[in-house]
C-alpha cells in the first residue's frame, strides 16, 4: 500500500502544478458543457445521462481543485 507521506526522493515542482490546472479547466469545461446540455435536453434517457454525468465530473472538479490547492501549498512552502 502506499504512503500518505511523501518520500524525500519524489519532487513535487511546477509541472504538476500545470498537470493539474489544465486538468481542472478540462473537467469544468466539461461540467460546464454537460449542464448546458441537461438543461436544454427533453429526452428522460438524456436527464438522466446528462444528470449522472454532471454529478460526477462535479466531483471530479472539487477533487481537482483541492489537489490543486495542495500542490501550490506544497510549493509555496518548499520555498521557505
């Protein structure tokens, strides 16, 4: 199983930073397009689809942003 802890050979720099940010656009962009499409659909197959779908990329975007805090703490205090 692996370490909550980080190892003193892995470096967590900018490039994971940047990894993640472009991750997080992708996956609002994502929500973004499926809410539209929730709300503009009839169908109820669509509903639900669009419905489950947007539930879960909602999740996938708080979870970004919060690695996303996490790296640029880990960073800003590397610095110090």
């Amino acid at each position: 199983m692996s370490e909550p802890r980080s190892r003193h050979d892995r470096v967590i720099d900018r490039r994971h930073y940047t990894k993640n940010i472009i991750g997080l656009l992708g996956f609002t962009a994502l929500l973004l397009y499926c809410s539209y499409r929730l709300f503009t659909t009839s169908a109820p197959g669509g509903l639900l689809a669009y419905g489950v779908l947007t539930i879960a990329l909602l999740l996938t975007v708080v979870r970004s942003a919060r690695r996303v805090l996490a790296i640029r703490n880990i960073i800003s205090t590397a610095r110090d």
